[in-house]
C-alpha cells in the first residue's frame, strides 16, 4: 500500500494521496461489511410476528451504506449501495424498514481487468424493458484507472437471472476519471450525467453530460454543465462536484442535486442546478447553479458530510424522499462509516425542493405515506 501511494502522490499531489489512503481504509472496512450482509438470514419460523406495526422509523437505515440507492418498480423498491469488491441488492416494500430486507450479491468483478477493483455507486435503473446497474470500478488502486460500467439483466427481477457486462460507457474522446453515472431521461431524449476529469493532468472533479444511443452507448461528444466554483465546493483539495442525481418536481421541472467538496471532510454537502424550461441539457448555459448549498452538515443531528444521495417516491406516491449517507462523527471521511439515512423532501413556492436539514439519528420519524396499511 505504501508504495502505491507514494507513486501515486507524484502524479496527482499528497493530498490526492491521501484521498486514495482514506478510499484504501474504506475498501478494508466495505469488505468486512459485505460479508456481513451475506451472511445467511433466519428462517421465518424463527422470527416472531410484529403485535403491531410501528407508524415511525429511524435512522441511519443501516450501519453502513456509502452512496445509497433507491429504484421503485411494481410496488417493491430495490436499494444498493457502495460495498467495494461487489454489487448487493436489497429487495423491499418499504424503504423505512430496510434493515429488515433480504440483501443478495447480484454481481463479483472480474479477477483483473478494467473493472475488477473499486466497485463504487452502482445505480440501478429499468430502461427498455430490462434493468440496467451503472456503477464505478478501477483496474487497479491507482484511482485515476476508474471509469463508469453498466451491467445489462433481462429478467422481470434484477434479483434474478444473469448480469451481462456491457462495457465501458465513455467518450472515445475524452477517457479520463469517470465516476458516479446516472441517467436523465427528458423530452424522448436519454442522456448519462456523471463525474469526471477535463484531461489525465486536472485532477478537479466536473459534471459532464453526454447524449446516449443505447443504456450503454454515448452519442458524439461529453459537455461539461458543472465545476466547483464556490467556496463550499471547494473543501479538500482537489475540488469535486460528483454525485449527480436527478429530481423533477410534478410540472416535470428538470433539477440535477449534485455532492461537493471533498468526501473526506466533513463539509461534503448538496448543491442545486435547474434546467430552464425548454431548456436543452447539452446546453450549460441552460443549466442555472444555486450559489449556496440546499442540505450540508449538522454536528447536533450526528449528520457529517451528508451527501451522495437518491430520491423515491412514497408507497401512495403523494410524496417524495432523499436517501443519503452520512457520517455520525466528524472525521470519518469516505470510509464505511457512511450510514444511509432518509427524510422526507418538500417543495418551495417556485418549484424547487427544500431538503431542510439533516434529521438527528435515531430520532422517531413518521414512516412514508401508504407504507403503512
């Protein structure tokens, strides 16, 4: 591991060096988790019938669950986060109760290869008809191998059948650092947001946008629509936007919530972009960047880097949530220490979430409306 490290801090600098330290920290942790979520589960027989279903929940979700989340299909909810060597699926009805959900290792990397370490944000999405898992991986501990992937699964569960690899979804032109792939689908067009590097020399962490031809195919060349320019984006060297994770309100106004500043600080925070009506999202210009931050940490609430999120509808669709990660004490950084939390998300005057703040663990809160029959 050292001297991993100390090649790689010629390249980017020893702060970046120390990003791979913490990531290398995180991976030993996210091992010891992903075998506790394999562990086999208790027959039925031997749980005892709840004598009364509780109408709140708490959080963190899980005691550990980086980069969490959360696709709705046919009233059941699939959640997935950040392990590190593999991709797990958690199948549920209701997202509050998730501890108590069945967990299944749906995919193992290869031995080698370009995706076979550092298996990070994998998203699952149901596109044409078949289930898609977008997700990071490395070829090796150098960070700057990792790329984004998609896994292609054509069965009715994504629990079941066989995970097909698809490759590597990148711009020919532009193959640098690539992390954190998610979809945007507006107006009958596809598009795959993520995080990346504007060459193999700039190490700062932009948003970039490119036009899809398939769930696995970039049409003509990325556009970059982000770059941390502020202050509070700017914690940790070097700055980062990644995470982009998209919202619409119920006129379909197009929000693109993305996380900044570093993962291993403790200002890790959300921020806010909004696509102008009409507006064309290969386009920056039409791309409006809110200047201060829509969620960031709350020591109170044990809430510390709050970032990396989702969004879900509730059971009766009548409301929407955030799924994030947190860490519950300062100075943990990206490390498995990350628990999922959720919260319920809600609309200003003009048409934009308000997110609040960071609600404090283990704090009762009211379950999602129609989780509860």
């Amino acid at each position: 591991m050292e001297s991993i490290l100390l090649k790689f801090s010629r390249r980017l600098g020893a702060v970046a060096a120390q990003r791979i330290f913490l990531y290398a920290v995180f991976l030993q942790l996210s091992v010891v988790a992903g075998c506790k979520q394999e562990a086999v589960l208790p027959a039925k027989s031997a749980i005892p019938p709840a004598k009364e279903e509780k109408v709140t929940f708490t959080n963190p979700l899980l005691a550990t669950g980086p980069d969490p989340w959360v696709i709705r299909r046919d009233s059941l909810y699939y959640y997935t986060h950040t392990v590190g060597n593999n991709i797990v699926l958690y199948k549920t009805r209701a997202v509050s109760q998730l501890r108590d959900a069945p967990v299944k290792t749906v995919w193992n990397p290869p031995a080698a290869g370009a995706n076979s370490q550092n298996i990070w944000a994998p998203e699952l999405h149901f596109l044409d008809g078949k289930w898609y898992m977008y997700y990071t991986a490395g070829a090796s501990p150098d960070l700057s191998t990792q790329r984004s992937f998609v896994l292609e699964n054509s069965s009715a569960s994504p629990l079941e059948g066989s995970w097909v690899e698809k490759g590597k979804v990148a711009d020919p032109a532009a193959d640098f650092f690539s992390i954190d792939g998610t979809i945007l689908e507006h107006e009958g067009a596809r598009y795959f947001i993520w995080s990346g590097h504007v060459s193999a020399t700039d190490n700062t962490q932009r948003l970039f946008i490119a036009r899809m031809t398939n769930p696995w195919t970039l049409e003509g060349a990325r556009v970059e629509i982000s770059a941390p320019r502020y202050a509070w984006e700017q914690v940790g060297l070097p700055s980062v936007n990644e995470g982009p994770e998209i919202l619409k309100n119920k006129e379909g106004d197009v929000f693109l919530v993305y996380s900044a500043s570093g993962c291993w600080t403790d200002d890790y925070a959300l921020g806010l972009m909004r696509l102008k009506k009409g507006g064309d999202p290969m386009k920056p210009a039409d791309w409006t960047k809110k200047d201060t931050p829509v969620f960031t940490k709350k020591p109170e609430s044990k809430a510390y880097g709050p970032g990396h999120n989702g969004f879900f509808k509730s059971p009766d669709g009548t409301e929407d949530w955030i799924i994030y990660h947190a860490n519950n004490e300062p100075g943990q950084g990206c490390s498995g220490a990350r628990n999922p939390r959720m919260q319920k998300v809600n609309w200003n005057t003009d048409g934009t979430p308000n997110f609040g703040e960071p609600v404090k663990i283990y704090t009762e809160v009211p379950r999602p409306s129609g989780e509860v029959k």
